[in-house]
C-alpha cells in the first residue's frame, strides 16, 4: 500500500492548459460522465485497475487522501476528457488548447462565477462583472467574446446564454476549448468553446452540506447528495440543490436557485440510460443593464464596483429549464455509439435602465429600458468511435450528426424610452425604469436550425499521428420584423475542414501543428447601436496553432502560438454596427507549474495578444480590436502546512494590460492588476470531514473596468470576502 493524495493534486494543479482538474478531493467512486454524445471512456485519473477506499486520517488543506494499491493517478494531461466531436481523449493528445477546471479546484478559489473560475486562464479574459450589472458574467477566449448562442455548454449541448450567470456549485467541472470549437461542436465563436459539466451520478452513498457568505450580505447555501438505489449498484444517482440570497456590495438583490438531478442507469453490461437535467431561478434587483461611453467623452475615471448604478426600481428575472437524456452502448470490442435529445428554454424578462457616461468625472444620463427574451433549443446528437488498424497504422475513429433547432423570441418594445435623467454618480443614483410600465410584446426574432454529420481518423505510427476530419453544416437562419414579416433568409453549406499532425518527441513531450476552418452566426447589433438588433449573416474564419505540451513529474507545462483570421465587425463612427472586412488575432500562451518542495506549488501563466482590423473601413484597417488586452500575466501559489495538519493558504494575482474601447482607439482602457489570496482548514468530527475556507478578491480594492467592447465598460469586483464551511456526512 501506498500513501497518494496532495502531492498528485499539486503535480496537476496547473491554471493553464496543464492543469487545475484536481484527481483528489473529488468522488473517485462516481463514472465517466457521459452526455451529448459522449460515448465511455477510461475512467478519468486512472491508469489501470486500482483498488481504492478513503482513509480515516484527516485530509490535508481540504483533499481527501486515499490508499491506493497497485498504481497511481495518471497526470492530468493523460487523463480521458470529452471533447464533442473529438470524442473521449486526452488533453495530452489533444491537438489544440484545453483546459479544466475542477469542483475541488473551484472551491480552493472560491469562485462564484466564470469570472473567478478562469482568472489565471492564458488568453481568458473577463469583459464583464455579474455582480455588478445584470447582464451576467462572460468571458473572451484568445480576444473573441464567446458566441451566445452557441458558445456556451451544459454537457457539450448548447445553451442559450444570454446576459446570464450559472451557479458554479451544480457542476463537476468548468472546461474551455481553444480554436476548434467550430469543428467539435459546430457553428459557433472560433475563439473557443465553454462547456459546464454537471456533477455526475455517483455509485457510493454521499451527503455534504455547505453554507457559505459573501460580502456584504449574501447569503449561500448547497446539499449535495447521490449514490446507487440498488444493491447492484445499477441505477446511479446525484442530486445538487444550491442558492444565494441577499444584499450586494453595489446596493443591489440577488436570488439565485439551481437544482440538478443526474442518473445512470445500467440496463446492461453494456448498454446505459442517462438523464441529466438543470434548473436556475434568477431574481435580481436594483442592477443596470447596460454602462456606455458618449461618444466623445473619452475615459472615465474608473468607478469602485460599490457604486449603485442600477435604478432602485428595476428587477430581472431568469428562469432556466434544460434536460437530455439518452444511450451508450459498446456494440463490439473497442466501438462504442451514443445517442442524446437534449432540451432548453430560456425565459429572461429585464425592465431597467441603461446608463450612459457623458463625462470622466461621473456624470451620467439614464433612461429606462426593458428587454425580454425567450429561447428554445432541441438538440439530437448521435455518435460512434472506435479504432482498428490497416498495416502498421493505427486509425481512431469518430462519426456522427447533429441535429439543432434554436428558436429566439424577441420583445418589440425592447430599448430605451425617450425619457431621460442627469447626474453624477458620486452623488445621486438613477431613479427612472421601466419595471412599473413593463408590457413586453414578444414575436419570432431569429429561428436556426443546423443539419452537420461529421467525421474525423487520427492515424497513428510510432511517434506521429496524422489527425483529418471535416463538418458539412446544413445551416438554415430566418430572421424577423415585430410584424412577423420575414426580413432575411441566410442559407449555408459550409464544410469545414480539420487536420493536425502530432509528434512525440517523448512519451512526457508532445507537439503539434494543426489547421481548422470554422463557421459562426452573424452578428447583432447592440442597444447603444442606432441599428439595434439587425441580424448579420454567417462569418467563416481560419486558426492555424503550434504547440507542445510537456507533463514531467514535477513540473508540466504548455505553450501554443496561434493566428486567426475572421470577418471584422465592430462599431463606426455613425454608431452602427457593421460587418465589414477582416479581423486578425494572432499571439502566444504559455502556462507552468512546478513543484517546489512536497507542500508548495507554483504556477504562472503569460499570455501576448495582437488583434487587429487588417481589412476594413477607411479610418478603421489597422487598429486593434476593441477591448481586447494586448498582454496578460498571471502567478499563483498554494501551500500547505506541515506544522499545522490540515491548513493551507493559496494566493495569486492576475494582471491585464490596457486595451481601446472603440474600434477607432481613442479612448483608452487602463491596465489593472487585481491579487487573491484564501485559506482552507480541514478537520474531521468523528467519522466525517468539515471543511472551513475563506478568500478574499481583489485584496488590494483595486478600481477598474471590464469592457465587452463597443463603448460598454463594467466596474471592477471591489474587495470581496467570502467564507464558507462544509460537512461531508
């Protein structure tokens, strides 16, 4: 027997592409997770047979230790992840940037958003604070806001993720995929995919409760609760309830409800059922929908997150139904097929304001304004994978189709009302909102609908392998006027090609080179556009990525340079919002970690961005993409007491450079950089563990703003302290 537990965690506790999916502290006892036609695969973190149950000492800095006999976890990069279209494989194989980011690794950092969870992300970059405007948290991957419609996932199925935020505590983990997000999943932002992983059935029994708060007065709570229902342990389960309720830092109220409930069912050795399903209840008070730039203003001098910018009046709700169920089955010796339905509706209803800065000092003009949104999708995937050889080649193989229809209801009376407020927000908070006049007039404002069978054989022979694959997307788009007339079909065929070749210089060192074309929906125009909500048609681009990826025992690491062309879009001088050109993203990504000593890990991540116009409009060609932060930096340690059994403290800081927030580079963005730091405390009462944690955000209170881009800025969290307490039952 030996002893196994932090030290692997911290081999593979990189915040980059190596790392952060920790192999402890999490339910070894639970299976693959199996959705959107993710066939099984190897048991992730396992590289043969073991024999494993939890040991009664104490954990150490919140991981639960096990006695492992016979082997060790595999590295993080060995370990099997699904990857949509790619199938189950490693990250290690894997030619093209992942990264996830764990449960346990989640709430190390105590993250309560995308935000937090990818803040030492390279080429992650946060363009808004769900804190502090209603329109939720989201990030841009490699200088590309995701794509809302497509770009976000539950499971690998699209979800409509439209100014919205998803509790973190319903999922296992939190993956993004660089660059080949088109090929895997279909149209979409080829600046890469985000795809939430809820908590998968577990076969053991297990209870945790958490509480939790966070400043100034929110309030949280989660029950976490699964195991089989049968002594054959057959029918697996998960059930997750979690909530945030109070008061927040900027005088705003927030409630948030989310329920999951996951189960497996074994019908036989080897066919499986599955269900999988989500709800989130979203009430929000007193938070703004939208912060602006007048033109001519230039910079504002950055605002604390604490200022009320939202009317007292307003209110937003979100309510989030998604399910999918569906089949694995390992038809023949080494082939396996899956299929998935999955459904989700969106009911998002929002009457506020919108506040526009008409100086750098804080004075401001707001006018109410109302938005209301409802979307529909029913997704089918079906797949197969499997290998065999022809000669000395091995081939993998994936094939599948997917089916996606997505329905978008619009409100008429969306915008702003002709009603206006002046002030300065040093001194008054708006006061004007729609929330008392709030009547929304919904009509069809977009349907999609993708047809898209693909396939891919990575051929393998000794230390090289030749990946080639391809998309053909039947992609049909309507769009609508409130009166129901149809203004625009756009009718694509597009396919998209993929191929990578790989070669091993080692068994721990793998580069790659890889090619993949990529097709996204058009854009929309924004609500500070004089063409608010006119619909663009399809964008096709190119990536074009190098890279290495090394996992040693202990240190590992990556490095990826990249270019990306794509059509250009972005605001003019007249405030419309065009399509018109090309764009072109091209830099490098670099992320580490080493193992100083048994108890102490550093990692560091750097990340140079140069994103341009390289065709477009007169005035426009040449300057860099609009809120995108030509450099990132960050570095981050975790460490663990020996003097005192069962401490640990984790501290880091992320820095972003300054970036333009139009597209014509007047006006300037400031560089900020923001440090974290926590502390966990792992103790057991009687035969069960608790864990204690505190962390505190942006410890310096730094002042700073997040931008989507497009004249939009967003404060900064200010200094943000949480702390919560869990029991393992």
């Amino acid at each position: 027997m030996t002893r196994f537990g932090l030290r692997a965690l911290l081999l593979v506790s990189l915040p980059g592409l190596s790392a952060h999916a920790a192999t402890t502290g999490t339910d070894h006892t639970s299976h693959p997770h199996h959705d959107a036609a993710h066939p099984r695969a190897p048991a992730a973190g396992t590289q043969a047979a073991t024999t494993a149950k939890k040991t009664s000492s104490p954990a150490r800095g919140g991981v639960e230790f096990l006695h492992v006999q016979g082997t060790r976890h595999a590295p993080r990069l060995a370990r099997h992840i699904p990857l949509g279209a790619f199938g189950n494989r490693s990250e290690f194989d894997t030619p093209f940037s992942v990264s996830t980011v764990s449960a346990a690794r989640i709430s190390e950092m105590q993250a309560t958003d995308i935000n937090d969870v990818m803040r030492y992300e390279p080429g992650v970059q946060a363009n808004s604070n769900g804190a502090s405007t209603a329109s939720g948290s989201s990030v841009r991957v490699r200088g590309l806001n995701l794509d809302w419609t497509n770009g976000y996932k539950i499971d690998g199925l699209a979800i409509p993720f439209w100014y919205i935020d998803l509790p973190v505590a319903n999922f296992d983990a939190i993956q993004v995929v660089k660059g080949a997000s088109a090929f895997m999943y279909g149209f979409g932002s080829p600046g890469g995919v985000l795809d939430y992983r809820l908590k998968a059935p577990v076969s053991e029994r297990k209870l945790s409760v958490e509480a939790g708060y966070r400043s100034d007065s929110v309030f949280r709570q989660m029950v976490d609760a699964g195991g089989a229902l049968d002594k054959g342990h057959r029918i697996e389960t998960r059930f997750v309830f979690a909530s945030e309720v109070g008061n927040q830092y900027n005088d705003s109220f927030v409630r948030n409800l989310s329920l999951s409930f996951t189960t497996r069912v074994r019908l036989t050795d080897t066919l499986h059922w599955r269900f999988n399903s989500f709800y989130l209840n979203t009430l929000q008070k007193g938070m703004v929908n939208t912060v602006a730039v007048a033109s001519g203003v230039g910079a504002v001098t950055p605002i604390s997150g604490r200022a009320a910018l939202g009317a007292a009046g307003s209110w937003k709700t979100n309510d989030l139904k998604r399910f999918s169920t569906g089949f694995d089955w390992d038809f023949a010796p080494s082939w396996t097929a899956s299929l998935t339905y999955g459904y989700t509706h969106l009911d998002e209803r929002f009457p506020s304001n919108q506040l526009t800065f008409t100086s750098a000092d804080g004075d401001y003009y707001s006018q109410p304004f109302q938005q209301t949104r409802v979307l529909t999708y029913h997704q089918v995937d079906a797949m197969t994978q499997g290998h065999f050889r022809t000669g000395p080649l091995r081939h993998d193989v994936i094939a599948g189709i997917t089916w996606l229809r997505q329905m978008f209801d619009a409100d008429a009376a969306s915008g702003t009302t002709s009603a206006i407020e002046y002030g300065n927000i040093y001194s008054s908070r708006p006061v004007l909102t729609n929330a008392s006049d709030y009547n929304p007039r919904l009509y069809r404002y977009i349907d999609y609908q993708q047809v898209a069978p693909f396939w891919s054989d990575t051929m393998s022979y000794g230390r090289w392998s030749l990946m080639a694959g391809a998309r053909y997307t039947d992609y049909l788009e309507n769009d609508y006027a409130s009166s129901g007339q149809r203004t625009a079909a756009h009718r694509n065929n597009p396919v998209t090609p993929l191929v990578s070749l790989s070669y091993k210089v080692t068994p721990e060192i793998n580069t790659y080179f890889s090619w993949v074309q990529a097709m996204q929906s058009g854009g929309q125009a924004g609500p500070t556009n004089v063409n608010y909500m006119q619909v663009f048609g399809p964008i096709r681009s190119n990536e074009y990525e190098l890279g290495v990826k090394v996992q040693k025992k202990r240190y590992s690491g990556t490095l990826a340079v990249f270019r990306m062309d794509t059509g250009a879009a972005y605001t003019n001088a007249q405030n419309y919002y065009v399509q018109d050109g090309m764009s072109r993203y091209q830099g490098v990504e670099a992320a580490a970690s080493w193992l100083v000593i048994s108890n102490l890990n550093v990692n560091a991540s750097l990340a140079y961005l140069d994103a341009r116009y390289v065709k477009a409009a007169p005035g426009y060609a040449g300057h860099r993409l609009e809120a995108v932060a030509p450099f990132q930096a960050a570095l981050n340690a975790d460490y663990r007491f020996m003097a005192i059994r069962g401490l640990s403290m984790n501290a880091g800081f992320n820095f972003v450079s300054g970036s333009w927030l139009d597209a014509a580079n007047t006006v300037r963005l400031p560089s900020y950089i923001v440090g974290n730091v926590g502390a966990a405390y792992t103790t057991r009462v009687g035969d069960h563990q608790m864990v204690f944690r505190a962390a505190v955000e942006n410890i310096g209170n730094v002042r700073y703003w997040l931008s989507r881009g497009n004249m939009n800025i967003f404060p900064g969290a200010p200094r943000t302290v949480t702390f919560s307490a869990r029991f393992d039952l």
